[in-house]
C-alpha cells in the first residue's frame, strides 16, 4: 500500500462517529494514537449519571452491568517487574506457593544453564543488542534489568563490559557508539532476524566479537513475545542458551 493510500480520508469516514473531532489535522491514522488514552477517558464524565456510575479513576460501569471480581495494576505492575508481578497474582489467586515453586525451578534451571556456559565461555563479557525500528540507524544496547539483558546478565550471570546499563533497561546508541561495543560475544536482534545495514559496515566489522564469530542473530518478534513474561523468559532463556552453547543463531519459538 503507497503512503497516500494510507491517509485517514482514503481509509475511514469519521464524520459520524464521537471521535471525529481528535482526527482533525491528522493526515495519518497513527497521529493520532498519542490522543486516543486521554479522549477515551474524556469520555467518562459525558455519559449519563441516571445509567452508568464511576467505580474507579476512569472506569465507568453500566448500572445493570454485572461486574466479575477485579483486580485494578498500575505502573508497580509494569513487565520490567515481571518477578513481584507474578508473586502478586499469586496472592490474589491463593496461588502463591505455586509461583514461588515456580520461580525456583526457574532459578535452578538459569544456575544449571550458566554453569554449562560459563565451561565454554569463562569469564568473556556479553553485550545484547537490537536494531531501533522507530530510529532508523540507532541500536538498543540492553541493561541488566530488562528482557533479554535480564536474562544473559541477571539469570544466566554472564559477564557484562562497561557499556552495559545497570541503572535502566537500555541506551539508545547510534552507529557511531557501536564502536565501543568491546564484548566478546552479541546477541542481536532485528526485525528481520540479519545485520541489515551493518552487515558489510566497517564499524561492525571491526567489533571484537565480530571478528571471533561470536554473533548470535534473532529475532525482535521472537525477543519481545518471550522476555517479559514468566513462562515465555523460561523458553527465551534456553533458546539463549542454545545459540552460544552450539555457536548458532537464536532460533524461533515453535
């Protein structure tokens, strides 16, 4: 589809809809996604008192409506806190002995995946890596507090260089810092799974763990489906695994 054809007009009639007005001077439909949250709850004090009623900050409810038990998370809630997440819904769900068995076999399993690592690698230093599909030419380089950073550095224990955040999730980087990328071993992900535009780049080229052949390739689908959620870290962890203990790329869940 050509970008014209894409235009909110070519697309949709809003003219009889309650949204028509946060369309106006927006040529796309994504525009107008940074509005949407706060027009939708704008709406909540313009139903009708005598047949809805407020249950909670922006949450309004049908009068007749009957309403299953429920369970408001805020931004405590977030996937980066994926551990107390998990622990919390286990108290809500008298659960919570399931979960922490849980965690542990987890716990067990990243000790025994390190350990069998660790025989082939010794102490060499990680970085993990991703292609920015928002910022063409930049590269997220993952902390040790989030997805699959997490994972090699918090879970697995594997050695970090420098570069490595330690107090938020990311970096944004461009090219140009990629150069300071002294690890011995990447993971990268795009969305397409390749180096893309770094693959002939001399910058890249240069990288130490380049050089070595230690470059492990995936996929941002795969990475992101797995890395924030208890059961989905698990697979991601061992697909990690995998890939540096057979020297391969990161393969796709099934």
């Amino acid at each position: 589809m050509k970008l014209e054809e894409m235009k909110m007009k070519e697309l949709f009639d809003m003219s009889h809809t309650i949204a028509e007005r946060i369309f106006d001077n927006h040529a796309y439909p994504w525009e107008v996604l940074p509005e949407i949250g706060d027009f939708i709850r704008s709406l909540g004090p313009l139903l009708p008192e005598n047949e809805y009623r407020k249950i909670g900050k922006d949450i309004w409810i049908h009068k007749t409506a009957k309403v299953a038990p429920t369970i408001m998370m805020n931004d405590d809630y977030n996937y980066v806190q994926w551990r107390s997440r998990f622990q919390d819904l286990g108290d809500w769900f008298n659960k919570r002995d399931t979960v922490d068995e849980w965690l542990a076999e987890y716990d067990a399993t990243a000790a025994e995946l390190s350990a069998q690592i660790q025989e082939v690698v010794g102490d060499e230093t990680f970085a993990v890596l991703e292609r920015n599909t928002v910022a063409f030419g930049s590269y997220y380089i993952y902390g040790v507090t989030a997805g699959p950073g997490e994972i090699i550095f918090s879970d697995l224990k594997l050695n970090h260089t420098e570069i490595t955040p330690e107090d938020t999730w990311a970096n944004v980087v461009d090219l140009e810092s990629l150069a300071t990328v002294d690890a011995d071993h990447i993971i990268f992900t795009s969305d397409d799974g390749t180096l893309g535009e770094l693959e002939d780049n001399p910058v890249w080229q240069n990288l130490k763990a380049v050089k070595n052949g230690n470059v492990y390739l995936g996929s941002n689908e795969t990475q992101y489906n797995l890395s924030y959620t208890p059961e989905g870290k698990l697979m991601y962890m061992q697909l990690l695994a995998d890939a540096i203990l057979n020297h391969t790329n990161i393969q796709d869940a099934n």
